[in-house]
C-alpha cells in the first residue's frame, strides 16, 4: 500500500505532512476561520457525539463554529438556521440519540437555485468549511455543491449579493464527510456512526424474545432495516446464533423454501425450542423477487406447521442512547474531520473521514461513492459474488462464518445422544468431513484469568469450526487447575447452541498459571488426550500461561504443539492486540452506568460524580469510558499526576459549572492509578476545593463492569477470532511436523488494520509485567482528545491518520 501522505511531528510539537507541509496542532491556530456542521439524510445513534467534537476541536484551534440546523434545507432557508455554536451549546448530547441540529430532506438543494441560496447564506456568515454527516446522498450534493462554488459566486457577484473582497476570501469550499447511517452501507469504512447502537438494539431485542419463544416453541421472524444493505441482518444473526439470514447482497437459492424448513427441522429434531429468522427489509430471492417476513411466516407455516410470529423492529433500531463505539467513533471521526479542513487547500481533494481496522483513515470522497454505487449495480445485475466483495473484506468474513456456523448438515460428531421419540439414524447424519471419514486432528481449548463477555461466543465458534473440518475438540474446565485435574470433555456441536448471548465463562476459568510443579501434570494431561493444539482464550494469565508453556518445551515434549492466545479480558493489557474480548461490553456498561448516575443528579443542585473503575494498572476502560461519557477528567497509572495538576482540574471543574456550562461533573479514575492519590483522596479533595460550587459523590463500580449481555461487537470479536485460530491450527499441523519455533506459540490480536498473529516471546520483550500492562498502548493517544473535549488546555494529538486512495485501502478486519 502506497501511502499518500505520511505525518512527522516536528520538534515545536507541530505536525507536519510531507504532501501538505506543516500543520499546526497548537491552541488558537486558526483564529477567526469560519466552519460549519451539519447533518443530513436518516438520523443515526452518534452523530451528536460526532457534532459536539467538531464545535470543540474547531473552537479549540480558534475557528467560529456555526450549526446548520435542519441539514441542507437550513442551509438554503438561512437566517436563524445557520446558528453560531458555543462549548456550551452541545454540553450533555453526548448521550442522546438522532441529531440535535435536525436532518431533513431537501428537494430545494438538488435545484441550482437554492444552492445559489445556499452558498450566499454561507458567505454572509463567513463559512467556507464544511463538515457534513450523512449517507452517500448527502455527500454527493456536497461534492457537487463544491465543484459549483466558484460559478456560484459568479454569479452572486453579477447580482451583486456579494462584493470582491467576499468573493476572493472564500474563493473556494472545503469539505469533508462523515457517514451517519445504521445500514453500514458506505464503502471505505468498517463502521459507519449508528451502525454499533443499532446491533445493540436488535441484540437486545432477540435476546428478550428467545426466553418466550422457549416457552412456547415458537419461531420468531425478525424484520430489521437495510433496503440495500444486509450488514444488520448478518451481523445481528451471527449475534444471536439466528438459524436463517435473508439479505440483498447474497438472495436465497431458488428452492431457498425446502432448505429453510430442512434447517428449522434439523435443530428441532436436535431438541431446540425455539427458531429465531432475520430478514433483511430489501431482502431477495436469486431472481430478484422481494422475500418479506410474511412471506417466510407463511412457508414456514404451511410446510412445518410451526407456531410462528412476526416481529418488525422498525425506527426502533434508529432510537436510543448511542453505544460507547458508536460515541468514541462520533468523537475520533469529528477531531479527525477538522484537522482535515484545517489542513485544507483550493486543491485538496474532497474526503471522508473513516474507520479502517482501528485507525482513521482519510479517503477520497467521490471514489467511496462510486465504490458504494457499484455495489447498487452489481446487485442489479444479478452479480452476488461482486456485490459481496464490494462490500469489504470484513463483509465477505462475516458471511462465510455465518454459513459455516449454520450448515444443514453439519458431520456426525455434530449431534451427540438422543432425542425422545426420534430414532438415533435420524438425528445423525453421517458426513464425509475435510479429512476424510475418520476424522482430524484433537484441539484442546481452556481459559485462563477473569471471565468476561465474548468468551463462550469464541468457544462456540471453535468447536463448531473444528467439527466443521472434522476435527475433535476437547474442553479444559476451570483453567490451568482443571487441567492439572484432568478435568477434560470432548465437545459436541449442540452441546454449544445458545452460547453466544451470554456473559461469563462456561468452562470454568481460574487465574491461577502453571507452575514448576504443575508443569509436568500438564504435560502429562496434554499427552493423556492427545491434544495436537491448544487455544487458550483469557487475559493477561491466558498470555502468561501460554508463554510459560513455551518457554518450556526444551523440557516438556507435550509443549511442542501449535498455541493460540485470544485475548480476552475487560482491562484490555494483553500486548499483541488493540482490544481483547470482554473490554467493549465492559464500556458499555460502564458508560451506560456513567448516563445513569448523571441523570439522578437531575434538577438537584450542581453536582460532581467521583466513578473508579477496574483495570488493574491499565487505564483504558477509564480513559475510553471518560472519552464516551463526556468526562471532565480520567486519571491512570500510565500519566501520573501531581498535586497541583488535581488541583487545577478540581478549580477547572469549578469554573465550568459556575460559569453555566454545566451542571454536573464527571471524573473516572482507575483503580490503581496512584497509590497515594486513591479514590478517597481524590474525592475528599474535590470536596474541599469545589465546596463553593459543588456536591461530590463517589461510587466505586467494581464487578458490574464484568456482567451483562455481550455487546455485538464482542460476540463477533469472538466469533471471529475462533474462526481465524482454526485456519492457523490447520495451516501448522498440515505444513508443519515439529513446533518449537517461536511462530509456532502466538497471540491473536487485532493490530491497527488487520489481524496479527504475533510470537508470545516476541511480546515478551514489549511487556511489563511488574504491572501487567504492554509498554506500548494505541488509546494513551486519545488522551489529549478527551481534554480538549473537556475545554482543558491542552495540545492535540494527530491520531496519525493516513490518506490513501480507496483501491489502495489495505485490508480491513475480516
């Protein structure tokens, strides 16, 4: 991949671009410079996140900022539309869903005419930069609304709306794009703002349904949105372990009515209660004809005779409070969208700001529209595979997994035991499997460490992959002690079902790690069932235990086996990844926590919230929860702090509330963020300090944090991730005899923009584990961020965004 324009930061602290020259990232730098944002098109959770970081950050570097609300039709009515925004006009929307500038939609602006309007209202305001969040409509009236400015000022010249001097100061307009949509419909990014909080809403309303449809032994059908995306309908079944998925982008077989009944009959005869479809709304068949939930209902009715309900979820998934992703992303993506205009010239090419893997990604507006269009296209041209690979890698992995994981037929270990009243031939079916009829290869699978959510989705992922190509897998109970035990089981296919909705660990997990005098029971335990390979799904102790048993294998010819880590861990201190299992639901619920305790400060008198959260010594739950629930402050162990900086945050504090800006304060401080600056000091000194201006309150969430239902993001994570350790496992044992090189013991993390396989004693080098954190971590960058969001002074970090052509974009997470 050829990068376009690669960042160095220079010795004043300015950034500098070797395509664009220097940028200065300093407080005030571009005073006076006049910007505005809008929104357009459907609404989407986030988007208020993403307006309130481009009014701060564009205050922060000196710029007027200015709404325009009601998105292009304010723009072409002007007058009180186009309104000057302040710090504290967008305090407390971080939390709230739609948009609170409005969107609407514009028949006035596809007309040159009121693009003349529209350009006029801009310049008597003195805007020539535009941020705009919104689908690819949105961005294409913008792209051509700037390839017209300068014809338009023409001729407002000739009609003498404007003078000279206008016309050569805002000789030409900027802008850059966002994507707000639910549907995940914008090619070039891995995730548009709205599309995480509406998974949320269609978990959550799956996961509620199962227990009646239990019940009763029902089938539910499920009508989620996307005319012409299927992203929420996959993603959504891979989910909530839905049995059948019909989406636009890959119709059903034409006899898809058979196959369908043929699954629901196979589960059932497996002893499943309860069916659960999705249907996508622009759902098709292979020759084009629209396939409804009704129309399901009906098939399944008629030819099973099952009791079967219709639940459309509608404007429900637009509504809600933002997912902590969803506000993250609003606020990286808004900074990420000034620096763009700020870095701006008459010849800079439009862009839209995205997320690829997780790394800000600048790409050429119009080519993402095309890419977007042509996906349009090959749909309507019957060309499924094409539409599939449009879609993005992450799209193509998301199906295939889904296909695997719900195959008709799976092999004859699949289905284990009996089912009353059904003859055992008719519940198994004998399956010829990629190795043969005899069978593969015996993977052991264990956790080690803290349970969180994610894990039983990667279990489940991993077993059925393994079955799948005809392998054996055995499950350790209870970590490295079970193992020592013996505690061993084979797994079978259905003994996983219902596994991916639900938090904690159903193996059993200990923190417990080998030691010299378990190191040979291990051995023996390895060597007694055979295991060819083993995954270890946890924390810092999974990464420890695997390392140990590597170091180890000069001793112990029962290490010498293909070993995989999968992070998983609320803390996130695992190297080798960007985010481990378990780290995003823990954000949620602590920024959902976060909303909670705010609100009941409600109408009382001005109040501040003292939130310690886990981690350990990692302050990434603090930092990236202080970034989604609009904190004041969040203190680490990474950045020690010193009297007089808690001070100044306290009287900071003090003044933002008394000035009006805010009514209520929110501080997050991980648990071992300083030993002597605990929770109890902290909330004693703002006490103290803020006593003339405010009452503090200290809550202490503790092991909240590790419960609940696992976001979407988790339960994919981990899907995933189990998916991807197979194909590792398979690749070594087939091309491998022995495995005592260091490639053969690695970690599986999601680094930057890809996937990573990395050697756990390579990662030992980069470790500190004195206090079992990395020595490097991708979020402390986010950190300036989050002080400038909290009118702070401070100096902007560049998250290091690179510009690349949208056919040279590397390979997204898939």
């Amino acid at each position: 991949m050829s990068v376009q324009g690669s960042l160095d930061v220079s010795s004043d602290g300015s950034i500098k671009t070797k395509r664009k020259g220097t940028f200065n990232s300093l407080p005030g730098s571009y005073t006076g410079k006049g910007m505005a944002v809008l929104t357009s098109g459907g609404d989407s959770q986030g988007m208020n996140a993403a307006t309130r970081a481009v009014v701060r950050v564009g205050l922060y570097f000196g710029c007027k900022v200015y709404f325009i609300r009601e998105g292009y039709q304010g723009m072409v009515d002007g007058g009180n539309y186009i309104e000057e925004a302040s710090w504290s006009s967008v305090s407390a929307i971080i939390h709230k869903g739609g948009t609170i500038i409005g969107s609407a939609r514009c028949k006035d602006f596809r007309e040159r005419e009121g693009r003349l309007k529209a350009a006029n209202n801009l310049i008597q305001k003195g805007i020539s930069n535009l941020v705009i969040i919104g689908g690819d409509g949105s961005l294409t009236g913008a792209n051509l609304f700037r390839q017209e400015w300068p014809s338009l000022l023409d001729e407002l010249l000739t009609k003498k709306d404007i003078n000279e001097e206008q016309k050569s100061k805002f000789g030409h307009l900027n802008i850059v794009g966002m994507v707000g949509s639910i549907d995940n419909d914008f090619c070039g990014t891995d995730m548009t703002i709205g599309t995480d909080s509406a998974l949320h809403r269609i978990i959550e309303a799956v996961d509620a349904i199962v227990s009646t449809a239990m019940s009763h032994q029902r089938t539910f059908i499920l009508e989620v949105m996307g005319r012409h995306c299927g992203y929420l309908a996959l993603v959504g079944a891979l989910a909530t372990e839905a049995d059948f998925v019909f989406i636009p982008e890959w119709p059903a077989d034409t006899d898809w009515q058979n196959k369908l009944c043929r699954k629901l009959t196979q589960e059932r005869l497996a002893g499943q209660r309860l069916n659960i479809i999705i249907v996508s709304e622009g759902a098709i068949d292979r020759n084009g004809e629209p396939i409804t939930a009704e129309k399901v209902r009906e098939v399944v009715v008629e030819k099973l005779n099952q009791d079967t309900r219709i639940t459309v979820l509608g404007h429900v998934q637009r509504g809600g409070s933002p997912s902590a992703f969803d506000r993250i992303l609003g606020c990286r993506m808004g900074a990420e969208a000034v620096m763009a205009l700020m870095e701006a010239s008459a010849e800079s090419e439009p862009c839209v700001v995205s997320l690829d893997g997780n790394q800000a990604v600048r790409l050429p507006l119009m080519a993402c529209v095309k890419k977007t269009q042509a996906v349009a296209k090959a749909m309507a041209e019957k060309k499924w595979d094409l539409a599939v690979q449009l879609r993005g890698r992450s799209f193509q992995r998301n199906l295939e997994t889904f296909k695997m994981l719900t195959r008709l037929k799976p092999p004859r270990t699949a289905v284990e035991g009996t089912v009353p009243g059904v003859p055992r031939e008719r519940v198994l079916q004998k399956q010829e499997t990629l190795w043969g009829s005899s069978g593969g290869y015996t993977l052991g699978i264990m956790h080690a460490g803290a349970p969180c959510c994610g894990m039983n989705a990667a279990v489940r992922s991993f077993v059925r992959n393994c079955i799948y190509r005809g392998d054996k897998v055995v499950a350790v109970h209870d970590g490295v002690e079970g193992l020592v035990k013996g505690n061993v089981q084979e797994m079978s296919w259905s003994e996983v079902t219902g596994w991916v909705a639900q938090g904690g660990a159903f193996l059993g997990t200990k923190r417990t790690v080998p030691t010299v005098d378990t190191m040979p029971l291990i051995a023996e335990q390895l060597k007694k069932f055979g295991i060819e390979g083993l995954l270890v799904i946890g924390g810092f102790e999974a990464y420890h235990t695997v390392l140990m048993l590597t170091e180890n294998r000069s001793r112990f010819a029962a290490f010498c086996i293909p070993m995989v880590v999968i992070p998983a861990t609320i803390s996130n201190n695992v190297p080798g990844t960007d985010f481990s299992l378990g780290c995003d639901t823990a954000l949620n619920e602590i920024t959902e926590i976060c909303d909670r305790i705010r609100q009941s400060a409600q109408g009382t008198k001005r109040r501040t919230f003292i939130i310690e959260t886990m981690g350990g010594y990692c302050g990434y739950l603090a930092t990236l929860a202080g970034l989604a629930g609009g904190a004041d402050a969040a203190y680490i162990f990474e950045e020690p702090q010193s009297i007089d900086q808690l001070v100044t945050d306290v009287k900071h504090l003090a003044s933002k509330i008394a000035s009006g800006g805010i009514s209520r304060g929110l501080v997050l401080r991980n648990e071992c963020a300083s030993e002597n600056y605990n929770t109890d000091f902290i909330h004693r000194l703002y006490t103290e300090e803020g006593r003339d201006v405010f009452t503090t309150r200290v809550n202490v969430l503790g092991h909240m944090q590790q419960g609940g239902s696992p976001s979407p993001f988790d339960r994919n994570m981990g899907t995933k991730m189990a998916a991807k350790t197979v194909e590792w496992f398979v690749d070594k044992l087939m091309e491998e005899k022995t495995f005592t090189t260091p490639h053969s013991s690695v970690m599986l993390g999601i680094v930057s923009r890809q996937y990573k396989f990395t050697p756990v004693q390579e990662l030992k080098l980069y470790t500190d584990f004195d206090h079992r954190i990395p020595c490097q971590q991708w979020w402390l960058k986010i950190r300036p961020l989050l002080r400038i969001l909290a009118k702070h002074e401070s100096t902007y970090v560049h998250e290091n965004a690179i510009a690349v052509g949208v056919e040279e974009q590397a390979e997204s997470i898939s």
